[in-house]
C-alpha cells in the first residue's frame, strides 16, 4: 500500500484522541515529503543529525518529535525546532535541554520515558526516579522546559499478555502522577505492532513507522 493510503488508513481508524507520530527514521525526504501532502503533519526521528537534514529540506510546519535517546552534547542542534522529546530521562538531560531552549527563547515540551519493559535494554527511568524528579525544587527552577507527559516501549515480544501488562503499568503510573502534575497530558505508547493495545490500555500518542513507510533497511 502507498504512503498516501496508509496514512489516509490511520487518520481514518485512530480515535480522535490519539496523535499519530509518523516515525520517519532512515527514510528519505521524498517520502515525508508523500506523509506530509497525505496530511501528515506529526514526524517522529530518533537520530538529532537526521532530524535536522530534513526539517531544512520539508514544511515548516511540521511538527518535529525526537524519539530515540538523546545525548546531551547534540541538544543544542534540536533546540531552535523541535516540538517534543520523548526520550527524557534524567534530570542532566532535562538542565541541558532547558539551557539550549533559552537560547532561542523557547520552552520545549519533554516527555519523561519511563522503564516499563521486563527486559534490560531499553532506556528509560524506573517510577520512582520519575516521581521524585516530578516532585524536585530543582525541575523548577527550569523555566524552558515543560514536563507534558510519559512515554514508555514494550517488551519485543510476541507475548501480547505482557506488552499489555507493560502499557497498563505505564498508564497506572501516569493516573497516579497526574492530579498533581496538571501539565501531564500525554501517554506516548505503542507502536506499529502493538499500537491497538496501547490505545486500549489508555495511549493518547502512538509513534508508527514500519506500517506507513514499510520495512527499514539499515545498511
Ligand atoms: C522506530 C521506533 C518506533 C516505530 O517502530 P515501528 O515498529 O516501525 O512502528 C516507535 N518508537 C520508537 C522509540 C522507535 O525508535
């Protein structure tokens, strides 16, 4: 199925309270480019280089989301346009963000990425670490850098009991942060395999790249 088609697909049976993050990653500007006339207006990168190639080629209206793990030392190259980083997840990270954000005189929305899978490999902050750096004097001193909500990545696995046990943990933990923390409006889970379970265990952004753009080829 075409670009066009699929996302024509997806504006169609997402409800209307999920965002649809286009994951764009190793893909070329000519098909964004096919996203973006289809309608798209949401892309998801996960390498800082390439997210900046192709923000200076495409729309400026295109809101940009960094997805994968952010080092500290390429902040800066993000900080005058991005619109969204998932993958916070420390209190290092945040100051850093903060500090590149002030110099365009923004306030960047972060999303905190919360450890939800059993497995060792993927990043992420455990619950507790999330609660006290929420509660912290110092996240307030961070006047460029607004905490909207959590993200979190399934096991890879086909076992869909515990991808949905891990949806549910991260949406257990953001109903019991959110009555105090009124920013947090955001659950960014699920993906192109399990993005119909996230939506059911209470995902209000799904990140989706195979299913649109096809299988990636890394070489
Ligand atoms: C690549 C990636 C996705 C999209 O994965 P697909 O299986 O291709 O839909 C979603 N989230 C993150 C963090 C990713 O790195």
């Amino acid at each position: 199925m075409s670009i066009t088609s699929k996302i024509q697909e997806y504006q169609q049976k997402l409800p209307k309270h999920v965002t649809l993050v286009a994951v764009s990653k190793t893909k070329p500007v000519a098909d964004l480019q096919e996203a973006y006339d289809a309608g798209q207006r949401v892309f998801g990168e996960n390498k800082i280089q390439e997210m900046v190639e192709k923000w200076e080629q495409l729309p400026k209206d295109i809101s940009w989301h960094m997805i994968g793990h952010v080092q500290r030392n390429k902040v800066k190259y993000m900080a005058e346009f991005v619109d969204l980083i998932h993958g916070v997840d420390s209190f290092k990270l945040l100051k850093e963000i903060n500090k590149q954000a002030k110099k365009y005189e923004r306030v960047i929305d972060c999303l905190l990425q919360i450890k939800i899978a059993e497995e060792d490999s993927k990043f992420g902050m455990s619950v507790a670490d999330a609660t006290s750096l929420l509660a912290s004097k110092d996240l307030q001193q961070l006047e460029n850098v607004r905490i909207v909500g959590l993200m979190g990545m399934a096991t890879f696995t086909d076992d869909m009991n515990q991808v949905r046990q891990e949806f549910k943990r991260l949406k257990t933990t953001f109903d019991r942060l959110q009555p105090n923390y009124p920013n947090l409006e955001i659950i960014s889970m699920g993906m192109s395999g399990d993005y119909e379970l996230a939506i059911e265990e209470g995902s209000t952004m799904v990140r989706i790249g195979s299913s649109i753009f096809g299988e990636r080829n890394y070489e």
